[in-house]
C-alpha cells in the first residue's frame, strides 16, 4: 500500500478548490482511458463545497458514474441523505444521467439495503476515484471507532452509529479501498486531535482504509497541531 501524499491549504475554500480541481483531472483520465468515470462520492460540508464547485465546471457529464460511501436510513428526499445534499448541490445542476447515479436504498433498511447495494456496486469496482471526509472522532464514511463488520462484506449494515441517525449504511474498508485513487478532505480545527492519532498511526477507522491506487489528503491548516 502506498501511504497518502499529505497536502496543506491555507482555508477549507482553498481544499474545496484543489479538490474540485483533482476530480476534473481524474475524470478526464478515466475517460480517455476506459470511456467513463466512476467516482464515490462523499458527505459532509468540505466535499458539499466540492460539489457546488463541480456544479459550475464543464466536464463529460454523461459519462459520469456516481455512487455513495454511505448513507443514513431515512427517507429518499430527507435533507440529510447524502444523496440529496448532491443532488442539490450538484448532480441536479448538471448533465449526468439520472440512470448513472447510483444512490444507496437506505431508506430499505440497514441489512437490505447493503445488500442490494453490494449487488449494484460489484461490476462497478474498482473504482476511479474515491472521495472520503473525517469525523472528529476519525470516522470515515459511516464506519465508527468500536465498530466491527463482517470481514469479507462490500456493503455494511451500520447500527448504534453514535451520530443521528443511528441507523446506516456504508461501502466496507476494503471496498472503499479497491479504487485507482483516493482523496481525503479534510477541514475545521475539531479534526486536529483525530489527525493527530491519524498520523501516529493510531487504528481509527479513517486509518483502515488501504486504497490499491495513489491517495491524497488535502487538509487545511486549522486541522493540524502543527505545519506538514
């Protein structure tokens, strides 16, 4: 496994900009390589940003292929799915074809729809690009510290999650690993003890994640105890 290129920016603008940016290039490589683009995408407020920049941008967008890191159990249209933060930051604003974005069938249940997911998702790895965030508790995706799934699972059925809702779904280390790429975005002075113990080498779920491809992590500066 190749350890992460750790890149400093001096504001959460600044990350969101690198980021947007990566995600263009990235995709035009995939296309010119193999006709398409498949990206996971993720939620949270720094990628949110990522998107809106990615809303005003040219791009293929009809060979873009979207799908999810995680996902709570509420209703398709709640506001806090992470695929309607998407849509309305982004994916509604371009030309991607609804029948190429791929959001998990949380609103099922944990357990069916992880596996339904897993189902969909399988001819779709590896993928592209992944896109993951941080907790301040170094959680990635919707995996938890204390948390243990079933070795061997793509798609994970999340319970108790110690953030509302408490019921989720979420891709498995290993698949949110199996990808070309894979960029971290991280901002906000609350993630300076989970980088911290990140870069000690502390097992947190963030850490668990071993991508068979080059990783970044794009960081601002209030996120780190002290410079790169």
């Amino acid at each position: 496994m190749n350890e992460p290129v750790w890149v400093r920016f001096d504001s959460a603008e600044a990350v969101a900009q690198a980021a947007c940016q990566r995600i263009l290039k990235m995709a035009r490589e995939a296309i010119s390589t193999h006709g398409r683009f498949q990206l996971a995408v993720a939620g949270g407020t720094t990628p949110e940003h990522t998107y809106q920049l990615l809303a005003g941008a040219q791009a293929d967008w009809p060979r873009w292929h979207l799908y999810f890191g995680d996902e709570r159990c509420l209703p398709p249209t709640h506001p806090e799915r992470n695929s309607r933060m998407a849509e309305q930051a982004w994916t509604g604003r371009v030309a991607i074809p609804p029948s190429q974005i791929h959001p998990i069938p949380a609103e099922l249940g944990p357990e069916q729809g992880a596996k339904n997911y897993a189902r969909l998702i399988h001819s779709a790895l590896p993928f592209d690009l992944v896109l993951l965030g941080m907790g301040e508790d170094g959680h990635t995706a919707s995996l938890f510290p204390g948390h243990h799934h079933p070795a061997g699972s793509a798609v994970v059925a999340v319970h108790n999650a110690p953030k509302p809702p408490p019921e989720r779904i979420s891709l498995s280390a290993a698949t949110l690993g199996n990808c070309r790429h894979l960029l971290y975005l991280i901002t906000g002075a609350g993630k300076q003890q989970a980088v911290a113990a990140w870069r000690r080498g502390e097992p947190l779920p963030i850490s668990q994640i071993r991508p068979m491809g080059s990783s970044e992590v794009l960081i601002d500066t209030a996120s780190l105890e002290s410079g790169l």
